[in-house]
C-alpha cells in the first residue's frame, strides 16, 4: 500500500504563503487586478466574495473599492504570523496577526480568510470570505 488516502494535491502552507503575499501586495498597488472583471479568469475575488469589517458586509465591486480606499490613506502592512488550517474539502483558512502603520501610530490587525479550490487549471483558489479587524 503506497498510497495515502485522502492526501491532497496541494500543500496548504504553500497556497496560504503564496496567497497573502499576492492579496496584501495587490491590495495596496492594485486591488482591481483581483477582481473577477478585470482579470481574465485569473481573479481571487469574484463577485460573491465577501468582506466584513466593522459590521459592515463588502461583496464583489465593493470588496475591492474598499481595498482600494484603505490603500489610499496611506497605511502599511506586515504580517507578524499566521495559521493555516486545511479544513478539507479543498478549503483553506487562514488567520492573520500583522500590523498597519501610517506616519502616526501602529494599529494591530486581525484577519481571517477562507480560500476555496476552483480547479485544476493553474492551481485557481478563490476568496470566498474574509473578516478584518483593526484594534
């Protein structure tokens, strides 16, 4: 018995690496590049992806006009660690400790995420939902 059952085709820490390191990249240079419309099937966010932050619900276009009006305030981000959890069923959360610095104070962050599976077809993972909160 060589094979293991169950064992998936993708390796969670490396799409939850390569993930945050392309959505916190294009969030603050280019968040419309994310976003199904503009991107030629190549898109993290779609039109059902969702955003909550601070009891207000952002999905699709909005989702990324937010980003976008965050990304011009000026703010940076680092992440300072996350944790990954392949929940199966070809999804992924990932939670998110980092911090936002403009030119007057540090704010710490939490973020959560849940990645869903698209297809074999570049390895396509999709934004379902993700939850912000700035302290």
């Amino acid at each position: 018995m060589d094979k293991q059952v169950g064992k998936p085709k993708f390796d969670a820490m490396q799409v939850a690496s390569d993930f945050m390191g392309y959505f916190y990249n294009m969030w603050f240079n280019n968040p419309k590049s994310m976003y199904s419309s503009t991107n030629n099937g190549c898109e993290v966010i779609k039109p059902y992806s969702k955003l909550l932050y601070e009891g207000v619900q952002y999905e699709g276009i909005q989702f990324v006009q937010f980003l976008e009006n965050f990304a011009k305030s000026g703010v940076k981000f680092n992440v300072n660690k996350y944790d990954v959890f392949d929940s199966g069923s070809r999804m992924i959360q990932i939670h998110v400790l980092g911090t936002l610095t403009n030119n007057v104070e540090v704010k710490q962050i939490s973020q959560f995420f849940l990645l869903v599976y698209q297809g074999d077809k570049d390895n396509k993972w999709t934004l379902m939902n993700s939850t912000l909160v700035i302290a």
